[in-house]
C-alpha cells in the first residue's frame, strides 16, 4: 500500500494525480516547484520500478515539465530526483527564471521557504487544469487522505510494537543473566563459608607432641 512520507505531507500543497504519480506543490511560493511521487510501495530508487512504470513515470515527467515551462513561462526546466533526505522516490520538476532567488544555483537551501495561501495554491491549480490532460485528477486539500494519514499512523505503531517487544525480550535475557549470576555468587559465598569453617576445625587441634 502506497503511503507517502510524512515529511512530504507536511511540506506540500496535494494538486492531483496521474496515472502512476501523485502531484504535489513544494510549499515555497520562491519558484513554481512540483514534486511527483509514484504511487508504489517501498520504491527509493528509479531502477526499482518496473520497466513499464519506468516509462510511465518518465513520461509523466516530461509531459508536466513541458506543461509548467508554457504555463509558467519558465526560462529553464529543472529536473531532478536526489533523495538523500527522503528516501521515498520523487521527481523534482521546478520552473526557473533568470530573475528567480536562486539562479543560476539549484534552489535547495538558497532562502528559506515562503509559504503559499490557499488562494495562491487554488491560482495555480486554475492554471494547471489549462493544461493538463484528462489523464490526470484533480483533488482538493493539502495533504494526502484521512485513510493514507490513518495507515501511516498504524505503521508506526507496530513499528513501535515490535520496538518494544525486542527491549522487552532484551530486558528479560538480562534478568535471566542477573539471576544466574546471583545463584552463583551465593554458591561461592556458601563454598566460601564452608571452606572457612575446614580452616578454623585445624587451628582448633592440639599440636604434636614434638611441636
């Protein structure tokens, strides 16, 4: 089941879906910047898709930056996928100016993030209905479904479930340990008791005659 990384929830506008990606809108009203995620499970690398959605997810791609390069007016088209942050697979798809805040450098980490207004993100989804096809569906709101949110929560908690069961299992073989260790120190110490008691009978004897 496909759910998409909360990070990514929390810093996009949901613009719609294509028929293997979900279209998100990069909260930073500093350049026009889209983000496709495909909607596949455990997927972080473009080369562990199939080869079918390989070529879906390209031509998604492709057929959005041309898209955002006329409706934009964009001077450039940058196209990118990193991941060192969030694993999950997704395409960068970012529209750029001569005059933008960034150029001519790549936009991560130039300026911090302006964030969109509903207003802002409802302009831009009048604009992209202009030009993207009827393939793609539009829908509302600026985070994924209640259903996909409720899932990830159950996620992590048995995430944390099974967390707590290996401490637990570690806490009990440590106990077991202490308790082996305790039986044997009361050995040694009765061994020890014992053996003083042997020293003791000795020095009580009379010595021999020719002492």
């Amino acid at each position: 089941m496909f759910i998409l990384d909360t990070r990514l929830q929390e810093d996009t506008w949901l613009i719609g879906d294509f028929p293997l990606c979900r279209l998100l809108l990069s909260n930073d009203s500093n350049y026009p910047w889209f983000i496709l995620v495909p909607r596949r499970e455990g997927i972080s690398e473009l080369f562990q898709l199939d080869d079918a959605d390989q070529q879906l997810m390209w031509a998604e791609t492709t057929a959005l930056a041309g898209v955002l390069k006329e409706l934009f007016t964009a001077d450039k088209m940058n196209v990118a996928t990193l991941g060192n942050v969030v694993s999950q697979l997704h395409m960068h798809v970012i529209a750029r100016y001569a005059s933008d805040a960034a150029w001519p450098g790549p936009v991560w980490g130039k300026h911090p993030a302006k964030p969109y207004s509903e207003a802002d993100v409802q302009a831009i989804r009048d604009k992209l209905k202009a030009g993207l096809g009827a393939g793609f569906t539009f829908v509302e709101g600026k985070t994924v479904s209640l259903e996909e949110r409720v899932m990830d929560l159950e996620s992590r908690l048995a995430f944390q479930d099974d967390t707590i069961q290996a401490l637990n299992d570690v806490l009990v073989s440590q106990q077991n340990a202490v308790d082996r260790l305790q039986l044997q120190i009361a050995a040694l110490l009765k061994r020890q008791e014992e053996m003083g008691g042997q020293f003791e009978s000795f020095e009580d004897e009379a010595p021999p005659p020719h002492y």
